[in-house]
C-alpha cells in the first residue's frame, strides 16, 4: 500500500472515530424521551438494536465512547505500523 492510501485509512479510521463520540454524545444526553417500549439505536444507516430499554442507554453510550478510543489508537499507530512518511 502506498503512502497516499495509507493517509486515507487513517483519515478514514480517524472519521469513524469521531462519529462515534458524536454517537455516545448524542445518546448520552438522551435522556428520558423514550416513547414506548425502548429507543432504536443506529449508527451509519445500521440499526444495532431496535428495541434498547431506557435504563441500557447509557451502555450503549459507554460502549461507543469505548469504540472510538479504539479506533482512535488504531488511527494514531498506523503511523507505526504502515510507516506513513
């Protein structure tokens, strides 16, 4: 892979990351406007669960602030590990 793709993977990874802290933000101070049974949780067109009880939104917010910490790093090392000059 040359340097050009390289610097889009990153870019790429990088933007993914960022919309899932955008995710966790927005779920996070969601709040109580659950209609019904529970809230639908989607994330890039994909739904992740249709049905998501009040009380397990804020895992689901943890677990996308996790995931962009993860993606995160991923982005930052592939500096290292595709060695982008």
């Amino acid at each position: 892979m040359n340097s050009t793709g390289r610097w889009i993977l990153c870019v790429f990874v990088a933007s993914i990351s960022i919309l899932m802290v955008v995710k966790g933000i927005d779920l996070w101070s969601f709040g109580t406007k659950v209609d019904g049974d529970g809230v639908g949780i989607h994330f890039l067109g994909l739904e992740i669960n249709d049905n998501v009880p009040e009380a397990s939104i804020q895992n689901y917010a943890l677990g996308f602030f996790i995931a962009s910490i993860d993606f995160n790093c991923f982005s930052s090392c592939q500096e290292n590990f595709c060695k982008i000059k």
